[in-house]
C-alpha cells in the first residue's frame, strides 16, 4: 500500500516537472531519515537547479504550487534548501489497507497440482513426514490465497516393499490369514502395531537373510493383484491410509486424490508411458556391461548424477519398472499427458464438506476427474533430488519441454529430535547415538517420535498452561485452546526454518510462549483481537477513517511498528515498507500494546490512530496465519 501512494504521488508531480519544466529530469523518491519530516522527499529541485541556474528552493516552491492537490496527499513542504516533503492523506491510507484485506485475490488461469505427504502406507506417521505435509499444505494456502485453483495430491504406494514387509510379518511370522489382519485394524491401534512390526521384520531380515525370499514372494502377489497376501496388501496399505489422513486432519490438512500405485500398473499407466519413451528414443536397451538387458536412459539427459552412473535403469533385466519409471507415469497423468485416467471412488467425506477421492480401477464408480495440471510441484525430501530430476528428463526427451519446465521439485531436508525431545518422548537413545548433536529418525529402526504422540504431548503440555491461566473456564473449550496452541506451535516450528536446513525438533522451545514461536505469534494476535472486543463490549465503535483526519498527534515520532511488513509511526503517520518476519510483527505489536493504553487514550485524534493501528495489525497477522494453518484461539 506504501508504494501505491509512493508512485501515485511521484508521477502527480513528475508530470508537472517534465510539461513545465524538463522532460528528462528523473523525479525520485527518497526516505526521510527522520519520519516526522513526512513519508517521502522529493529532491528533484537540486538537479533542476543545476540546468535551470535558479535556486533549488525557489524551483521547489514553484513545483509544490504548480502540482496543487494530489489524492492521497495531506501536504507538500519545502524544506531546507530545496527538498519537497510529502505527507500522506492518513486517513485515505488507513482505509485503503484495510480494504486491501476484503478484496479476493483475482482468480489465476490454470490449475496448479501439489502433491505431498506420500507416507508409506505400512506404520504410524512420524515427525518427518509431518515437515513434508505442514510445507505442502501451507504452500497449497499460501497459492489459494493468491487466487490459484489448486488441487492437492497424496501418492499412495500401496504395492511398495514397505507394505510387502509388513504383509510379510504377518503372514510368515504371525501366521495370520487376511482376515485375522482385517479384525485387527477395526481392534487395536492399527499403525501403531504395524510401527513395531515393521522393526521387527527389518531386524529379521538381518538375522534370517533367507527371509527376503518371502519379501520376493510377497511383491509379486501385491503387483499381480491376486491371492491371500494381495488382499492383506490391500488391508494394511487402505487401513494404515486411514490412520495417516486422522493424523494429518488433527492439523488442519486435507487433500482432493488419493492415486494409488496399484492402479498405475494396472490401469496400465506404466505400459502406456514405456511405450511412448521407446517410441521417442528416449530409453534404450543396453546390450552390454552392468545394465544389459535394461532399459536405460541416458546420462546425458540429466543434470545430476548417482553412484558415477552414466545412465539410469527405468525397467530391470527381469522385466520390473523401477520407481522413476512409475513416476514418470505418473507425472505425465499429472500434466494430462498420457492419454489415460484413473477410475475414482470417495473415500471420506468431512463434516465440512470436503471430499477425499481414491484411484480405483472399477468403471463409473464416480464421474469425477483429476490432474490436468498446467504447473505441478512434488513436495519430496531433497534424498530425492536424482530421482526428480530423472522424471523431468523424461518430460523432456519426451518433447514435453514446456511440462519439463513447469514441473519443480519441492524440497526439503529432514527432521530430527533433540536430546531432550528423545527424553521427554521416552525413547532411549544408544551411547553412539548420545554422541550426535540430534537423534535421526529411523523407521526401520523403530527410532522416532509418531506423530500422534507427538501431537497428544504437545496438547498434554498446552493444557496444563492454559488450565493454570483460566481454570475457570469449561473443560471443553479449554482443550479446544489447549489443541489449537499445541498445533500452531508444531506447525509454526516446522515452517520457520528454512527448507533446507537439518532440523532437530524440540518439544520445549516449540511451546515456548516467548521468543520465535507459535504461541508467541498467537499470544500477539489475541491481544490485539481483545482490545477491538473490549472496545464493542465498551459500546465502542471503530472511527471511520475517511471522516476522521488524524494531524500530528499521535504516538511518538521517534518510535516504529514493524506490522506485518509496513513500519508505522504515530507522527505525522511514517510508512515504510521492511519486511518484517511473523515474529518481529509480534515483537513490534507487543512494544506497542504495552506502550500505549488503546481505549483509555483520551485524545480523540491519536484514539483513531492506535485503533487504526490495532486493527490493521490483527487483519494481517490473523489472516497470516490462516494462510499457515494456524488459528488464534479466544485465549492463551
């Protein structure tokens, strides 16, 4: 909004410069070092002065006068030996930037597929794959708030070795039969006992390495799609899918398609793909050396490289498709460009409405459709940075250069436990993991925090403090805080730090009501929501900004408010832009929440600026964290 006004009022005056005075002279806008010296300073009239050979002041007064009005403008002065001074319309500008908040974005054309989340569907979600969802939902906000339709994906790799490990499991060393598997996850935590039992086959197969025949035998079954161990592939991948989407809706995210891997190799999405890349010379059969009898692509098609490989194996010797195959599947479904489509069923329906649909392979089960995507993202770890590029070569020795360009790789780095999260949590670290600066999760190992535990202590420890501050308050609503702290406190520490920055979570800094943290951030925003409550409950109304003329009254000049990215100060009403973090925002309002006593200001004028001020801040940082996935509960 500053630089709206900035750039309206600069070519106000630049167009009486260049018709009266210099049709070249460059008309810029400076800062004031001091803001009570006005928003902006025009020193135009020094570089005048040196063509015209009139004194700068002179020059200035005569463009001050010949400009005349300006929307948006309060005042024009000369000052010092030439420099023109201008000081916005203050109650113009407090209307305009809260309208700014009512207006919809503007609907962009396209449509944008995100897909993210992607747990293996055979244990209890962990910590990590909690960073993957938090990053793509608020990415997926963050593009809806800028009017782009946008449709989330949740891949499913149902047929996997992960899943095959757990039917394995069951099968070979509980001797269970499908339907024993299906009681048990209608009858126990089913996530949670496939977390320990997944470990355990893990450290079977090390004892037993005989053992992975049955893994064989198992993969075989699932990707057939036939027989006993098939169907309890079915049972586990669809029940543990239905643990994920509990966990993940307990922090506000939801998706649109669930496309399973099961139909991608038997809607023949994977044969469709082969066909087209043989066809194009994009993959050849190697006849010789380490990869004879495979279909490869060449080293030369991709940037990075693996191992030293000078091409990269798409289908095995013995026939299989790898993982980049199937993705380069996928990714061309995403874009439309494979000629095939899923079947789809509804999964869930929530109670707002929102539908989760699942890739099927029955006909007409529902008429819906997906992908179709002019821009595609993958929110998958930067482990994955080879393979992400291997599919975007695929694109493009394909032809699709355009898809190729449009396809990017959401990445991120992994996460983490502190030594004092690892202790809170119970889990017992090994001496030689004692030694590392963090404890790295390990689903094998069975070495990591679920994500629902996770969730249960942070609400656990939310509760107490917020039981100890309103214990008068019903039960009820103080779990409702006591969860909506907890969250915004997760999601806020998982989004703070960089993408790709090693992250190691700790339970106590994550929940800390000072420093740069959720409930930080949310404490700031309740305050400035408290002191517009009071102000109704007072009979109090909002001044109306277009009647209301705020003079030089208000707060002291000297000071600033870093709110959500604009610095203001009371006199004569300073703008600038400076970028400010959620945090400095927080840190901004609290110096002024406690520097100024809102309602009991006495002096009409100034009254008008700090509630203008109130206001503008809880819009924005309110309607940022919406945009994050964070709420503000009524109290903290």
């Amino acid at each position: 909004m500053f630089h709206v006004f900035e750039k309206h009022v600069q070519r106000a005056f630049a167009s009486f410069v260049h018709s009266q005075l210099d049709p070249e002279a460059p008309v810029l806008a400076e800062q004031p070092k001091d803001p009570s010296f006005g928003e902006i300073a025009l020193p135009v009239a020094f570089q005048l002065a040196r063509k015209l050979k009139r004194n700068p002041r002179e020059i200035a007064a005569g463009i001050v006068s010949g400009a005349g009005a300006v929307e948006g403008m309060r005042s024009a002065e000369v000052i010092g030996n030439g420099y023109i001074n201008i000081r916005f319309d203050r109650g113009a500008y407090g209307r305009a930037a809260l309208e700014a908040f009512s207006q919809p974005p503007a609907p962009r054309a396209g449509k944008i597929i995100v897909e993210h989340t992607n747990i293996n569907p055979n244990k209890a979600a962990h910590i990590g794959h909690l960073r993957n969802a938090v990053l793509g939902d608020s990415f997926i906000r963050i593009l809806r708030a800028s009017g782009n339709t946008v449709e989330v994906q949740n891949y499913i790799d149902n047929t996997g070795v992960q899943v095959a490990d757990v039917v394995v499991a069951f099968h070979f060393l509980e001797k269970k039969t499908a339907r024993e598997v299906e009681v048990l996850t209608r009858t126990t935590r089913f996530d949670y006992l496939c977390w320990d039992l997944y470990a355990r086959m893990s450290s079977y197969y090390k004892e037993q390495p005989e053992s992975t025949a049955w893994r064989a035998e198992t993969l075989h079954s699932i990707e057939a799609g036939h027989g006993e161990l098939s169907e309890m592939g079915h049972i586990v991948a669809d029940a543990i899918v239905e643990c994920h989407l509990a966990t993940m809706r307990r922090l506000g995210i939801t998706y649109d398609v669930l496309p399973r891997e099961s139909e991608i190799l038997h809607l023949q999405f994977w044969a469709t793909a082969f066909e087209q890349l043989k066809e194009r010379k994009a993959i050849y059969l190697e006849t010789e050396g380490k990869n004879k009898g495979c279909w490869v692509m060449p080293g030369s098609a991709f940037s990075q490289k693996e191992d030293d490989e000078d091409s990269k194996v798409i289908v095995r010797s013995n026939g299989t498709v790898t993982y980049v195959g199937k993705d380069i599947a996928y990714q061309l479904w995403k874009f439309g460009l494979l000629g095939k489509d899923f079947h789809y069923r509804e999964w869930k329906r929530y109670d707002d409405g929102h539908r989760i649909f699942i890739s099927t392979t029955t006909p007409g089960t529902d008429a819906t459709s997906f992908g179709k995507g002019t821009q595609v993202f993958n929110v998958i770890d930067s482990r994955q940075s080879y393979l992400q590029d291997v599919v975007v070569a695929g694109l493009r020795q394909l032809g699709y250069t355009d898809e190729a360009e449009k396809s990017v790789h959401f990445s991120y780095e992994m996460v983490a436990l502190s030594h004092r999260t690892c202790a809170e949590m119970g889990i017992e670290l090994s001496e030689e993991d004692k030694k590392k600066p963090y404890a790295e999760v390990s689903g094998r190992k069975g070495l990591g925090v679920k994500a629902d535990d996770l969730i249960d202590k942070l609400i656990e420890t939310a509760q107490r403090e917020v039981d100890s501050r309103h214990a008068e308050a019903p039960a009820e609503e103080r779990r409702k805080v006591a969860e909506a702290i907890a969250t915004g406190a997760l999601r806020y520490f998982l989004l703070k730090f960089s993408r790709n920055t090693v992250i190691a979570f700790d339970l106590q800094e994550a929940l800390s009501f000072e420093g740069d943290t959720g409930p930080y951030v949310q404490y700031a925003a309740v305050r400035a929501r408290n002191i517009l409550r009071k102000l109704e409950e007072r009979g109090g109304e909002m001044p109306d900004f277009a009647s209301v003329y705020v003079q030089g009254s208000g707060p002291s000049a000297s000071q600033s408010y870093n709110l959500s990215g604009n610095s203001l100060t009371g006199a004569p009403g300073n703008i600038t832009v400076t970028g400010s973090t959620n945090y400095e925002v927080s840190t901004a309002f609290n110096n002024f929440y406690h520097a100024y006593p809102v309602l009991t200001e006495e002096d009409a004028e100034k009254r008008a600026l700090l509630l203008w001020m109130t206001q503008y801040f809880h819009k924005q940082l309110q309607d940022t964290l919406r945009v994050l996935g964070i709420s503000v509960p009524p109290y903290m």
